[in-house]
C-alpha cells in the first residue's frame, strides 16, 4: 500500500510541475498587466481541475448561499493539509491568497506565487505589517483575498482547529467586506501533514452563507473569529464523526 501511495505522490508531483510549465505563460499576463488580476483565480481553477483529473482525485464543491459576483469576500478555511492550496484553487470566485512566504523558495514558482500573491513571514513583525498593509491595498484595487485564519498548518490534532488570527476579521471589520468560511474535510486525510503520501479519496470543500461584518467595530474581532470559527468547526464535527 505505501508502495501504491507513494507511487501516486511521485506521479502527483510530477503531473504538478508539469501544468505549472504549461500554465507559467498564462500566468504572466495577470503578472504583466495588473488590471488583469481577475485571471489569477480563472488560471487557479483550471490548473486545479486539471491537477485533480489527471492524478485521478475526485472533488466536490458545495456553496451555500450565491455569492455576488460583484462583490469582493475574504475566504478563510481550515488548514490542515498542503492540498488545501490546491483545493482553494476551485473557489468558484476570483481571489488571491495570503499565506507563508515558504512558496518563495520554490524556484520559477516562488517568483510567480510573490507576483500574484500576498506572502508573510509570521517571524518578523515587519512582514506581518507589511503583508496586512498590502492586503488593504489589494482590497482597495477590488480583489477578493483566501486567508486562512488559523495562520498555517499548526494544528497537531486535526480535524480540530488552532485558534484563528486576528488579520483576516480586522481586515473585514475596517473594509465592510463579508467573511465566507470554508470547510475542508478530508485533506488532512488524502494528504497528511505528517507523511505526505496521498490517498485516494473525494475532496470536499464546503463554502458555507457569507457572514457579514456590518456592526462590528475593531472591538469587536473576538465576536466575528467565534462566529467564523464555530460555522467551520461544527460542519467538521458533521462530517468527520
């Protein structure tokens, strides 16, 4: 079985790098010509169709409510697994993520994952500043942001959640944009922190009614974090018992 697994990983991988070359192109247009930044979450969706197709990984996508498309949102799901990128990538709306400046390493796909996204390294408070100050600017110029809240894969005891940040609730409050919480089920199942073997299983991903921050102030980020968190860890509790 861990022969099958990590003969799955390997193609997995492989088929990955191979659609980034094929999908690098594309996504220098976003890259060159700024106002094109609507493609990023085009390019992200069929990259990630394409992924999960070719390594045989089947997907579903449930969303609850309808999302305006006119509108922008912040996105925060758990985060378990490293395929919680990937499986981010099917979000039926455009946005860019905020996550660890770890992708920069990658070569070629670091400096694509800098251009397009928003990267943080949680170590210096000069990063932390400047990633918040540049999630304003990305609100202000109409893009949608995925953030997820926990702050990285830094639960040790999955499927239960570490406590959420404050950046993507402070972030809602002082733009008036509605936060939609996101459950993924089964990741941290198909790819484990841990060993970083797939298994073969369906990915679920839950956008669940947008939650608006309409009378909340600065003051009131611990309210909205509970709200947030308690909507993904319930759907959690459902579908992992």
């Amino acid at each position: 079985m861990k022969i099958l697994q990590a003969l799955h990983t390997a193609y997995g991988f492989f088929v990955f790098v191979i659609l980034f070359f094929i999908f690098f192109p594309l996504l220098l247009i976003p890259i060159v010509f700024k106002k094109q930044h609507h493609l990023v979450g085009t390019f992200n969706r069929w990259w990630a169709m394409a992924l999960l197709t070719l390594i045989g990984m089947p997907w579903h996508r449930e969303v609850r409510g309808k999302p305006d498309r006119n509108k922008q949102y912040i996105f925060c799901p758990n985060h378990f697994s490293y395929l919680d990128i990937v499986a981010m990538g099917l979000n039926p709306m455009d946005a860019i993520f905020v996550g660890k400046n770890e992708m920069e390493k990658i070569p070629l796909f670091g400096f694509m994952y800098r251009k397009l996204h928003i990267t943080v390294d949680r170590s210096k408070l000069t990063s932390k500043y400047s990633s918040y100050t540049r999630s304003l600017e990305a609100l202000e110029q109409g893009k949608s942001l995925v953030i997820f809240p926990e702050g990285g894969i830094v639960s040790t005891d999955p499927p239960y959640m570490s406590r959420f940040k404050d950046g993507a609730f402070r972030l809602a409050i002082e733009k008036q944009i509605a936060i939609v919480p996101v459950t993924l089920p089964d990741n941290w199942i198909i790819l484990p922190d841990n060993s970083m073997l797939l298994r073969a299983r369906r990915i679920r991903l839950i956008f669940h009614e947008p939650i608006e921050p309409a009378g909340y102030t600065v003051k009131d980020i611990d309210a909205l974090k509970t709200q947030v968190f308690n909507v993904v860890e319930q759907e959690l509790k459902k579908l992992n018992a």
